[in-house]
C-alpha cells in the first residue's frame, strides 16, 4: 500500500501537464518512464537494432493486465480495438439470438451485434438492464463505465441475473480499468483500451475469455494467433494458440513499449489508493456543482462526471487552459491520478464566472 507522499511523489515524478486536463475519460496524458519507451522504441527502428525487446512488451504488458483484470494470462488476448473484439464475439452467436445492450451505450460494444442483420438486439436503460434479461437473452453487453455520462453499472445485479436465465455476459471496461477495480473472472467476455486510465497510447485494447476460450473463432487470428508464431509466418496457421492468445491481433509494438511502463506505474501506486484519489476528486467536484446550482447526471461513485446543459461552455474552458469534453450537450470531466484538489477548484472557478 503506497502512502499518500509516495503516491503524490511517485505521480509528481511522471507527469507535467500544461493544462488542467481533466479529460482522460477521451484519453490519458502519458507518464514521462511511457514517453522515454516510446522514443527507445523508435530509435530501435531508427537505428536499425532487433526489435526482440518489443515483443517482449506486449507479454509484459499481457501479464500486467491479467493481474489488474484478476485473470490468469492465458485468458487475455491482445488486440487493438473493443470494436474488433466485440466483433469477434458477435460472430459466435447463432443467427436469431437475443442480445441485450445498455441505451446509447458506446457504438464499439453494440454496433458488431447490430451490423449482424440477423440477431434480436435489444436496448434497455441502464438502470434497468438487470431487470431486463429474460430466458431467451443469449448475451448481455454493456460498459462498465457508461462513456457519456459516466454512470457505473450494477455489475453484481447484472451477473446474478444472467446467471439465473443462461445468459453470457459482455463487460467493457474501457471507461472503468484503471481506477474502478475490476474482476473479469466474474464474466464471460471483457475488453478494454489502453489509451484511458491504463495511461497508454492509442493502439492496443486487450479482451478477456473463459478458460474453455468461450466457443470464439478467431476469424481475425493472423500468425501471431499461432501457437508458435514465427513457425508460422506463411500459409495456414496449422495449430493455434492453446491460450486466448488465438485471438491477438498483429501487434502494435511501439504502443506496447509504452504500455508497458503505464501499467507498471499504476500497479506501483495501487488500484485502492489509485480509486480512492479519482472519485474523491470526482466527488469534490460534484459538491462544489451543487453549491453553484448545477445537479450532474447522477453517477455515484463513479471517476467521470457530466453536467447536462454545460457542454458549450467547453471551447470557452479549453481556451482557459482547461481541459472536458462536450458530450451531446453535456459537460464531461473526469479525474485520474495526475489531477488534484487545485484542478477541481479551477473548474469551478471557471464555471462560476
């Protein structure tokens, strides 16, 4: 458990925004160890020296997920979109099955399902998507952490009742890995991108499955979804990987590089103390609002914080140095680790004028 002065140290030492960026909710600053990868990564390339240590990247950064996912390795592949995962999932469903999704939920995990044309997709509210599962749902998708508004599901409900009709289930934690703890042992499918709270470049996302694979087919599955990769650089991939590595997608080596460094920070400083400094700050935020007669979109406990009729004001903020999003006319903040008391309080400085 790391203290409060090494976890302020710790994150004084990576990261030195020019902004008060309180965006990772669309993607995260970069640790300073994550950018010194990156630029050894290129010049690696540059220089024309073997990329051996990149490949090992990718399976460093496989086991750290694993960990954070509480998940052995073996269950997590690595690919480079939600989309592409979801789309995997999609095709292992007959044709005419139910599957149930969250309203307006992010397009990554719901548009493979509905670009089928011959599956029953369904959308509920949120709120009421436990309630939702019937005997005829055959899987279940939905983000952990709803993009838009950041309202968290109720994951324990959720799994209890697909659980109790036979249905599987389908978690994105894009929205939510890195500051929610999370336990993808406890559904189906997961997937997840780096480029959030896992603090990673753009280019990686990683997808979890049952120890039995769930009946996926690797329908994306290149060489390195093979069992012994570099033996299968030409024709047919005779044996595929035992593991869900069958599922990797060609990997983006440099994102890897800096992947890696981004993971091992967040699991020096703990995901405990890691949640504990995000929803506070979020919560911070969500008293200050009140006191400025704003009301959020109820979201308790949650790391992302929207604010309906708010979202013009977001150019105005940016040209202040202040960095939210706009989300169909909602104000969108979210915290992470790099932000403090003094980057809420200048939000609200800003919004009160």
């Amino acid at each position: 458990m790391e203290t409060t002065e090494t976890f302020e140290s710790l994150v004084r030492a990576e990261f030195t925004p020019k902004t008060t960026y309180l965006n990772t909710a669309s993607n995260s600053l970069l640790p300073a160890r994550t950018v010194a990868a990156l630029h050894e990564a290129a010049l690696l390339r540059a220089e024309g020296r073997p990329l051996t240590p990149l490949f090992e990247d990718v399976e460093a950064c496989r086991a750290a997920y694993a960990r954070l996912a509480g998940v052995p390795a073996t269950r997590v592949a690595a690919g480079a979109s939600v989309a592409a995962h979801s789309g995997v999932i999609a095709a292992s469903l007959p044709a005419g099955a139910e599957v149930l999704t969250a309203e307006d939920d992010f397009t990554s995990v719901l548009n493979p399902f509905h670009v089928r044309g011959d599956l029953k997709v369904r959308a509920v509210p949120l709120e009421r998507i436990a309630e939702s599962v019937r005997p005829d749902t055959a899987l279940v998708a939905v983000s952990a952490a709803q993009s838009a508004d950041g309202r968290v599901a109720d994951l324990a409900a959720l799994r209890e009742a697909a659980r109790a009709h036979g249905a599987r289930t389908y978690v994105d934690f894009s929205q939510a890995a890195g500051w929610l703890p999370m336990d993808a042992d406890a559904y189906d499918f997961t997937a997840t991108v780096s480029f959030k709270w896992l603090l990673g470049p753009h280019g990686a996302a990683f997808l979890t499955v049952p120890e039995d694979l769930g009946g996926l087919t690797p329908l994306l599955a290149g060489w390195v979804a093979a069992e012994q990769p570099w033996d299968s650089c030409y024709g047919p991939v005779d044996e595929l990987a035992h593991s869900a590595r069958r599922f990797d997608l060609t990997h983006a080596l440099f994102t890897y590089a800096g992947l890696r460094r981004s993971l091992e920070l967040i699991e020096e400083l703990g995901m405990a103390a890691v949640h504990a400094h995000d929803v506070a700050l979020a919560d911070r935020f969500r008293d200050g609002l009140a006191t400025l007669g704003h009301t959020p979109v109820p979201a308790p406990g949650s790391a992302i914080v929207s604010v309906p009729g708010l979202g013009g004001r977001q150019p105005e903020l940016s040209r202040a140095g202040i960095e939210v999003s706009d989300r169909a006319g909602n104000l969108r903040a979210s915290f992470h680790l790099f932000n403090t008391p003094a980057d809420v309080d200048s939000l609200l400085d800003a919004l009160s004028g």
